[in-house]
C-alpha cells in the first residue's frame, strides 16, 4: 500500500488529495495515477509515458451537460 507524505498532500481541491509529482497540480485520489510509486495527473501521465486513450470522443446532441 502507497501512503503518500503528509507534505505531497492538498486540500486545493475542497477534498484531500495528492499533489501531482510531475506538475504540483493538486488532486483528488480518484483523479490521481499512481506511476513509479509517485501520484501523477492524467496530463503528467500521458506527457510521461506517450500513452493515448483508449477510446476516442464523440458529441452527443442535444444533450445539455451546463
């Protein structure tokens, strides 16, 4: 189990979370990846490792998501 240092965690977020490793953005823990033994964001992530999504996006009309 990771436990991660009380000085890497943010409650930026209005939730208590992780600071990312790579970028400092704070987190939630149900944004945050664990890479290396490290919380790093989905931008970090991707920036790090080349990977891509899996699935691609698509809009939907006329559905209203304000």
């Amino acid at each position: 189990m990771i436990v991660p240092d009380p000085n890497q965690l943010s409650t930026a977020t209005g939730q208590l979370g992780p600071i990312c490793a790579i970028t400092g953005k704070a987190m939630t823990f149900a944004e945050a990846i664990v890479l290396d033994n490290r919380f790093v964001c989905w931008e970090a992530y991707i920036a790090t490792t080349g990977a891509a999504p899996a699935t691609t996006g698509k809009e939907v009309g006329g559905l209203r998501l304000d």
